[in-house]
C-alpha cells in the first residue's frame, strides 16, 4: 500500500517534472519576447525583430507542411500574401482594432488553402510540389491582372493608425507594433506546437512517413494532407496580417515564387526535422538579409551559397547541427571538441572572408561607375583594376579552403572521440 | 449458417491484358484462421490486395460481414473491420514504436483527426497502446525509432500496428518471410495469441507454419483457387500436389 502511494507520487513527480520541461521554453521565450524591447532600444532593432517574428510565424506554418506533413510547397506566400492583402483592405475599410486583425488574416489563409488544398493534396510528392508551383505562377498572375484589388505594381497601402483605437493604443510607435505581433506570434508557435501533439498532427507525420500503411489503418492519407494544409494555411494568413500592420503595405512580391522560395530556405536552413527549425532559420535569416543588404548588393548570392552549403553538408539544417551535439553533450565531451573546431572556424573564416571580398572586387569592377577605381573593404581602399588586391584575396581564400580540407580529419577524430561512451555502463548495455 | 467473414464470388483481376486473377470463389468463416498457399507468381498478393482495397477488382463481388466492399479505399475498409500487414515490413520508420502503436489506435479509439486533444493527456489511449507493447513483447524498446529495430522485431510491430485497431479480420502476408527457425516459430506462437477469436486470413511459403496455424488452406494456382479444405484434406488432394504441393511437402516432412 505504502509503496503503491510512493510510485504514484513519484510518478505525479515525474509527470510534472516533464511538463515543467515542456512549458520552460516558451515561458523564456515568453519572457524574452516582452523583453526584446527593453534591450534593444533602437527603431531599426524594433524593425528588424518584427519582420523576424513575422518569418517565426510563416515559417513554422510552412514547416507543418514540409516538416511534419511531407509537402513541399512551392506556393506558400500564396496563403501569406492572400492573407495580406485581406487585411489591408479590410484596415482601409473596416474599423476593426488592430489586435484582432491577425484572426481575419488566418480566416483568409484557411479559406484559400481550403480551396487550393480540396484538390492539390490528392498526391504528395512531386504532383503536390507541382500544383503548389502552378497556384503560385496562377496567383502571381492575377496579382497583375486584377489591379482593383492587388494594385497592381504599387500595391496597395493602408494606415493603420486610421483604424479605431484599442484601449487607448493607436499603434503609431514601432514598439507598439512590436508587442502586437510579439504577442501574436507566440500565441501562433504555441498553437502550432500544440497542433503537433494532436492526433491530427500524430497522423500528419505517420502519412509524411508512409501514406500506405496508414491507409490501411483507417486514415485517408489525402484528409489528413488536407487538414495539414489547411492548418498551415491558417497560420500562413497570421502571417500575412502581421505583415500588414507592420508595412502597411502589401504588393505583388508578398505572393510571387521569390517569396515562397525564400520561405523553404529559412525552413531548410533552420531544419525541417525539429519544431525549434524554421524559429532559427528565421532569426538567422533575417539577420543575415537585414545585416547583410546593408553592407554588400550581392548578399544574396551569400544566402545562395549558404543555403547551398547547408543542404550538401548539414540536411538537417542549423538545428540538426546543434542537436548532433546531444550525445557528447551527455558524456561531457563537449570540450573535446572546442580547440579543432576553433581551428576549423579561424580556417574556414579566413576562406570565407577572402572569397567574399574576391567577389566583392569583381562585383565592383562589373558594377562601379566608369573610372571608379577606388574600392573599400574592411576599411582599406584600394584600387580595384589593380591585380593585386585580386591575387591576394584568391590567394588568401585559396590557403584558408586548403586548411579547411587539411583540419577535417582532426575535426572528424575529435568527433569520433566525443561520441564514444567514457565507460559501459551498468547492465553492461553500451 | 452464419455470415461468412470474408466471400469473394467470381472475382477478376486482369492488367491490362494480364490476368491475373481468374475467377476466384471463396468463403471464410468468422473465426477462422485461413491460409493461402501457392506457386510464386499464383496472384496470392494480388487477391490480398483485392480484399484490402489496395487495387479494385476488375468483375465479381466482395463482401465483408455481409457487405460489398470492392473498389473501396483501404482506410474505409479498415475502418470495417479489416487489417492487414505487409509481406516487406511496412512501419512508420521515424516514428518511435511507442507512436507506431499509438498512431494504429487514433481512429478506432474515437480521436479521428482531432485536432482539440492533446494525446499526451489521453491515459486510456497511452495505457491501449502500452497494452499492445507488451502483447508484443516490445515495451523495452518503446522509445527506440521503429526504424532501428531488428528485422523480427520490426516484423512483430508490424502485427502490433495491424492488430492494434481491433479490426476482427486480419490478414497477414507472408508473416514470417526471411525468418529464422526460432524467430518463425515465436511469431506463429504471437499470430496465435493475438488473432484468438478472429478471423485470419494469411498467406505464408513456409508449410510448417501453415499447417500448424491453418483451420482451411486455400490453394491458388495461376489466378484460381484449385482446392479449399482442410489441412489434412488439402494434403491428399491429387490436384494440389500434382500442382504445388508435392515437392513442397517433402521437403517439410
């Protein structure tokens, strides 16, 4: 009896232990995301951290997709920009208070996936990819076409400081902005997570593992496609409305392939396997482009090349990076790994840095006006149709990628050593 | 009598100009445990997937409890009653078993694809699907991903997976292929146990196996069923090891 009520308590105990593991991340996130703009004061930081959190959204409903329904989709800013578009008008024309907007945003993503989804999750696979690239050509086109309600090339544009107040807050301050969609997107990731811990979300990754065992249990591979699809739809149109309130604006590049392409890459590159991903992809990405845009025109042939360089190396994106460490993380080997891998980063960052500005100094003699010669990178100007700087910078990406291949099979022993037990353990079970 | 399990009358299958079942006639009891036996390339896979609604028949009629069911999709006939496994392991690989198991059970506990309970907090749906585990004898690799099971007991999730749901007819393709003597004969031992008073419906190479489960073996021949009895019937009749039998059986005795 006695022992009955202690196992049971001890269970209680671990119940609760687990969920307290399970609710810790969001309370921090919780409690980060109110605190962002405490810490980071300034307009553009604000800026930056909004257009972030309206990736956060876009990409964890893209990731219910690829992620955890196995559909790649290269139509996605469909849902967002339809979405968008919605919203702005209804902020023209509506005195709805801004905070419920996003509601409108997600009903107009789910309508339209509701529609598309009717017939494109029939298949997964390449037939779902291929209509998903056929909608999002279609939706493109009619953006064009039907001026009266995608503006044509202009857009169409709203102000949001128009629309009734709410409690007093008019929503003209960046900050105020950034607390609405802060707010919304952890209302947004929360109910996303949540989704996966449904038997809709079970059944989702049993049809993205294989769709005819699970016909033949009972569930209709193309339903459960459709309510995956639909979902991400829902979430795809939040995303949207948030855009709106914070542009203001909504044009045709919110719905083109562009748009729905970089949203797979921000997936990709976070990693698709894990909930956490598409939030690192898009914190990451957003960095990069906001970072990035200012310093060099060419930054996207850098995203390019990094996501290029994410597929081949690491499939399973800046996560799966992270979470191959678990198990040297466990044994406590972790600083086994330090001293190679800041070996490899001084190496690989030398190569990095001098190929960048190689082609930073082609970019310039390509692009700069006729007789500019004067060309400055990290503070040195120099004169770029001089060879010199052209040597040097290939010559210095050249030794740091052969130092790069020279220290792989340090790295690859210390790993190796990280992820071996220290000792068997008991029960003799390595 | 009752309403057979199973019955299939004048069923077809041709692609295209192939035919491949021809003409098949066949009735199962509730709580049988039927085998069906047969040459390679006879159409045993085919006339599985004809009842489990993976192809639609191209003439004849199938019922299941009484009801047509050819030309159904797979998950309506599960839904009826009827599971089946594969005969090359068919699991959900990255899905730990524990999620295996509990993934077969979704539909028939009632959740379908709801997406306002949290599965975690449904102890009746985790304490069936750790039920099954242990039926299984897998609880100790609960937590693993299906994927990194061995071959046996993959194959063993794949009968938890199939029974899981209930379903009263089960049928099993070639549960023991590519089996060792001992892991057969512990997976006949767990087909036993856990299709007690249902129907089963199976098709199996190893006559040991048949013969030790089999109430009534059916023996397909090219696209037909040349004889269905008894084991000890099917044994003697001169058509079937004129066809089939006779080298096999040798072999087994």
């Amino acid at each position: 009896m006695t022992i009955a009520r202690t196992t049971e308590g001890q269970a209680r105990t671990i119940a609760s232990a687990g969920q307290w593991r399970v609710m810790l991340p969001w309370i921090v996130a919780l409690v980060l995301l109110l605190a962002m703009p405490f810490i980071f004061r300034s307009s553009s930081t604000i800026t930056i951290m909004n257009q972030m959190a309206i990736t956060i959204v876009f990409a964890l409903s893209y990731n219910m997709l690829l992620g955890q329904g196995g559909m790649l989709s290269f139509g996605h800013a469909v849902y967002m920009g339809l979405g968008g578009f919605f919203c702005v008008h209804l902020m023209k024309s509506l005195p709805i208070p801004l905070p419920f907007l996003p509601l409108f945003g997600g009903f107009f993503g789910l309508l339209f996936a509701i529609i598309i989804g009717a017939f494109s999750t029939r298949r997964a696979g390449t037939v779902f990819a291929m209509i998903s690239l056929g909608v999002g050509e279609l939706v493109a086109a009619c953006s064009i076409i039907i001026v009266a309600f995608f503006g044509g090339e202009e857009g169409v544009k709203a102000d949001r400081t128009k629309v009734p107040e709410f409690f007093g807050v008019n929503f003209a301050s960046q900050t105020e902005v950034y607390y609405l969609i802060a707010v919304w997107t952890f209302l947004a990731a929360l109910a996303m997570y949540l989704f996966t811990r449904t038997p809709a979300g079970r059944i989702a990754n049993a049809v993205r593992d294989n769709e005819e065992r699970a016909e033949f249990l009972g569930y209709s591979q193309r339903y459960v496609r459709l309510i995956s699809f639909c979902a991400a739809g829902f979430f795809a149109g939040i995303a949207g409305a948030l855009f709106a309130v914070n542009f203001e604006i909504l044009t045709a590049e919110n719905l083109n392939l562009q748009t729905s392409g970089a949203i797979l890459l921000v997936t990709f590159l976070g990693g698709v396997g894990f909930f956490i991903g598409p939030i690192i992809g898009a914190i990451v990405f957003t960095l990069l482009q906001s970072v990035l845009s200012l310093q060099t025109e060419i930054w996207q042939l850098y995203v390019g090349v990094l996501f290029l360089a994410t597929v081949m190396f690491f499939p399973f994106g800046l996560t799966g990076l992270l979470a191959m460490h678990h198990t040297a993380w466990r044994e406590g080997k972790l600083g086994v790994l330090v001293i190679p891998y800041l070996k490899m980063l001084l190496a690989g960052g030398i190569g990095i840095l001098a190929a960048a500005c190689f082609l930073e100094i082609m970019f310039h003699v390509r692009h700069a006006a006729v007789g500019d010669h004067a060309m400055r990178l990290f503070g040195q100007t120099f004169d770029s149709h001089t060879v010199w700087p052209w040597l040097l910078t290939g010559g210095a990406a050249l030794i740091g990628f052969a130092l790069v291949k020279r220290l792989a099979p340090e790295v690859k022993a210390a790993w190796d050593e990280a992820n071996t037990p220290n000792a068997v353990r008991r029960g003799g079970k390595p | 009598m009752s309403v057979p399990a199973i019955a299939l009358t004048d069923v077809h299958k041709s692609f295209g100009k192939a035919q491949i079942i021809r003409g098949v006639d066949l009735s199962i009891a509730p709580r049988e445990r039927h085998a069906i036996i047969g040459p390679n390339g006879a159409g045993k896979s085919t006339l599985f997937n004809l009842i489990t609604g993976r192809f639609a028949p191209t003439s004849g009629t199938i019922k299941l409890h009484g009801e047509e069911i050819q030309g159904r999709p797979p998950y309506e006939i599960n839904r009826r009653g009827l599971s089946r496994s594969f005969q090359i392991t068919n699991i959900f690989p990255k899905m730990s078993v524990f999620e295996n198991v509990r993934c077969a059970l979704l539909w028939p506990m009632g959740y379908r694809y709801s997406f306002w309970h949290m599965v975690s907090g449904q102890s009746e749906l985790n304490e069936a699907a750790d039920g099954i585990l242990e039926r299984i004898n897998l609880s100790a690799r609960r937590d693993l991903p299906a994927g990194v099971l061995s071959y046996a007991e993959q194959r063993a999730l794949e009968i938890g997976i199939t029974i899981a749901g209930g379903a009263n007819v089960i049928m099993l393709d070639e549960p023991t292929a590519g089996m060792s003597h001992s892991e057969a004969d512990y997976m006949v031992d767990l087909i036993r146990q856990v299709t007690e008073g249902k129907t089963l419906i199976m098709v199996e190479h190893d006559m040991g196996v048949v013969f030790n489960l089999a109430d009534r073996i059916s023996v397909l021949v090219y696209g037909e069923i040349i004889a269905s009895d008894r084991p000890d019937a099917v044994r003697a009749n001169p058509k079937v090891q004129e066809a089939y039998l006779g080298a096999a059986l040798e072999a087994a005795h």
